[in-house]
C-alpha cells in the first residue's frame, strides 16, 4: 500500500490508535504544566506531532475502510454520507 504520514508505514506497523492517542495525551499534559525546559518542550512537541500523525492515518484508514463498505453494497440500498470528524 501507499505511504503515509507516518514515515512511509502503514498504522498498524507502529502503536495502535489508542496507544498513540493516549502517549499524546501524556505529552499534551506535561507540556502544559510547564515543567519542561525548552529542549525537552522541543522534543515533546516534535513526538507529539508524529503521534497526532499516527492518530490521523489511523482514522483516515479506517474512513476509507468504512467507505469501502459503502461502495460494496448493492444499488438500491439508501447510503448516507460518512460524517467527516
């Protein structure tokens, strides 16, 4: 398959959704509380963004899983659109 965000590997070669979302999470509360100094700020931001950047390929395969689906159903059959959040 194509390359993504994420270093050319697809999600699942890497920390699974929730694995990522949860890291970020961590990352986002550290980095709030402001005990970091400016290099390890640095550093968590730039993780931060690869973990966002997984999160989001994650998501996005699963839309495309999901419109997939849709596309295989038989004509006739009422489709609605897929919600884009």
């Amino acid at each position: 398959m194509g390359e993504d965000r994420t270093g050319g590997q697809r999600p699942g070669d890497q920390l699974s959704y929730e694995q990522a979302r949860d890291q970020l999470v961590e990352i986002v509360q550290t980095l709030e509380s402001g005990g970091a100094g400016l290099s390890e700020s640095l550093a968590l931001w730039e993780r931060g963004e690869q973990l966002a950047d997984i999160c989001q390929a994650w998501l996005d395969g699963a839309r495309s899983r999901i419109e997939a689906a849709r596309d295989r159903r038989t004509p006739g059959e009422e489709q609605r659109p897929v919600s884009g959040r």
